[in-house]
C-alpha cells in the first residue's frame, strides 16, 4: 500500500527528431569517416604529382621507384588537383549516403530493422515512406554517377567501370533478390570499395597511375579500419539479426570471434604503420640525401591515434551486446577519422622532404 505516496515518474518517450534531422541521422553520419579517410589517404599519396611538387619528385623518383618511369606531364596542375579531390571526396560521400539509404529502404520493406537496438532506422520507425528513402538513395547514387562521369572525362573511361560496380554494389548489399550483406559478405566489399577502390581511385584520378606500392599498403590500413567500422555494427545487432534471418559475418562466426575480428581490423593499421616507420627510417638514413626529420617522424604519426582505440577494443572482447555496444561504433568512427588523418600527413612528410 501506498497510501498516496507518489508513485514513479512515467517515461516520456523522446520527441521524433523533425524532417530534416531525420534525413540526417538516415544518412547514418558516424559511418562517413569511411568515405572521408580514403580521399584524404590518396590524395596525400597523390601529392608528388601535383604541378611544382612534380619537379622534385622527379630527382627522388628513381630511388622511390628505379623500375617505374614518371609521368610528369600527366601531373595536374594545384588547381586541378584541388577540383579532382574535392570530386572523389563528393562521390565518396555520396556512394556512402546512398548506400546508407538502400540499406535502410531494402532492411526495412523486409522487416529487419522492426526490432531495432541501434541509431533511427527511417523505414523501420515508420518515419518516413519506403518509396521516399529508394528516391533519396537513387538520388544520391545519381550525384556520384554524375560527378564520377566528370572524373571520367578529365581522366580515363575506365574510372565508369569502377564507379558502376561502386554504385551496383551499394544497392546489393542488402538490396535486390541475394543481397550479399545477407549472406555474409559485407565486410568483404567495406575493405575492397571504401578502402582498396576508394583509396586508390583517389590516387589514380590525380596521378593517371595504379603502380606505387605505398598507396595501395595505405589503401588496405584504411580499408581494414572501414571494415571494423562495420563489424562494430554488426556485433550489435546480432541478435535481431539473428531473429530477422539476416546472416551477416557476426552471426556465423558468433560473438566471441567477431570480436577479435573487429581487434584484428584495428590493431593490423597500427602494427604496419609502426613496420612502415622502422623499415622506412632505416632506408631514409642510408642516403643523407633523403634524411628529413619530417620524413623520419611522418610515418609514425599514425601510432598518435592508438589510445582512441584502447575503449572500443576493451568493450569489444567483453561481454557487452546490444545497445551496450553503441558507442563502439562512435568510437571506431572517430578513430578512424584521426588515424585517416595523420597518415595523409605521414604520408605527405613521407614523399615531400625536400
């Protein structure tokens, strides 16, 4: 008996977030350092090519690479080299955001995001239409095509090919009659399109070339860092998943070693970016001509973003599930973002030390 003593407060449940926040969170922002990183990682691998930097780089070339000739008259000019940046950056994001809402539209007519743990889904809340989230997401693959096609234009037609099966895999990863994402193998096309294509494509629509080995180690750090950025997804949602039918990696392999898998995407970056150092110090110092303190420090400035990843990994080989695992993904977004960051600059104190 209470005898008129107050009884608890009721919840109020939190206000929808209004039209245009909610196309925000749709838009799933925490995962966007995944088309950031690789734009800035190649263009930084990029930079020697570019106009007054393409003279030096010709007098270090041949003890960069002694078997593969520069193409100087191929390197872009400063501004050009800007409008092709900022171009792979808007298609970057784009193919992301656009992917984001395919993967809301199609989990959502199918009924996976009904039990939801994680962010706003907008189908799955019942927010917005299905038929309105499939438009903005064509709509956003549309400001890829058309930007990519721009890109095509001013560099080789090839650059089409490898945009098409950008945008065709982003719909099929949970769209159509076997999407991929449903049979385990979204992890597989995070680290191949937004780290290897998305990274390298960056360096080849600045430099017209695919052969410095340097861009594509680069390339699999920042794709291995994208893949545990969807691991951290999927390992909160393994149970609904579980419930939903959608088999994704996390599901097969179960809890346990997801987790040291998402461990192993994270610790790998750091452990070349340390090999990369070591190895490159010792090259430097053998010729005095290259000895460059910027050059001997760039390349282990990544190793600065290492305690950003100290909370995430401890979560992540606990016994947290479910929303207990919602900052993981934040976590793992901003280590990502700072890890990106300080190896464009590694990068860029790597090459120019002139």
């Amino acid at each position: 008996m209470t005898d008129g003593a107050p009884g608890p407060a009721p919840v109020t449940p939190a206000p929808p977030p209004g039209p245009v926040r909610r196309w925000v969170l749709g838009a799933r922002p925490r995962t966007l350092p995944a088309a950031v990183v690789p734009v800035l990682v190649g263009t930084a691998a990029a930079h020697p090519h570019f106009g007054a930097y393409a003279d030096a780089w010709v007098a270090y070339a041949p003890l960069s690479h002694p078997s593969a000739p520069v193409m100087v008259s191929a390197a872009p000019s400063v501004s050009g080299w800007v409008w092709r940046a900022l171009g792979a950056l808007v298609v970057s994001l784009a193919v992301q955001v656009g992917t984001n809402y395919a993967n809301d539209y199609s989990d959502g007519v199918r009924g996976t995001d009904d039990a939801r743990v994680g962010p706003l889904r907008l189908v799955g809340s019942g927010l917005v239409s299905p038929g309105a989230v499939k438009r903005a997401s064509l709509i956003a693959f549309g400001v890829a095509g058309v930007v990519g096609l721009w890109l095509a234009a001013v560099t080789s037609w090839w650059v089409l090919l490898v945009g098409a099966a950008c945008l065709a895999a982003g719909w099929l990863y949970t769209g159509g009659p076997r999407p991929y994402g449903y049979a385990g193998l979204g992890e597989v096309f995070v680290f191949v399109f937004f780290g290897l294509v998305a990274t390298v494509g960056t360096y080849y629509v600045q430099t017209l070339r695919l052969g410095d080995p340097t861009v594509w180690v680069a390339a699999v750090g920042v794709g291995l860092l994208s893949t545990a950025l969807l691991l951290a997804n999927n390992l909160r949602d393994i149970d609904t998943d579980v419930v939903s039918g959608k088999r994704t990696l996390a599901v097969r392999i179960g809890r346990r070693r997801a987790g040291w898998l998402y461990v192993a995407c994270v610790a790998v970056p750091f452990v070349g970016t340390l090999v990369w150092g070591v190895a490159g110090a010792v090259w430097l110092l053998t010729d005095v001509r290259w000895v460059s303190r910027w050059a001997l420090v760039g390349p282990f400035l990544p190793l600065c973003a290492l305690p950003l990843a100290v909370a995430p990994v401890r979560t992540v080989l606990g016994d947290a599930k479910g929303r207990a695992l919602l900052p993981v993904l934040a976590a793992t977004g901003k280590l990502q973002m700072v890890f990106g960051a300080l190896l464009a600059a590694g990068l860029w104190a790597w090459v120019w030390v002139g």
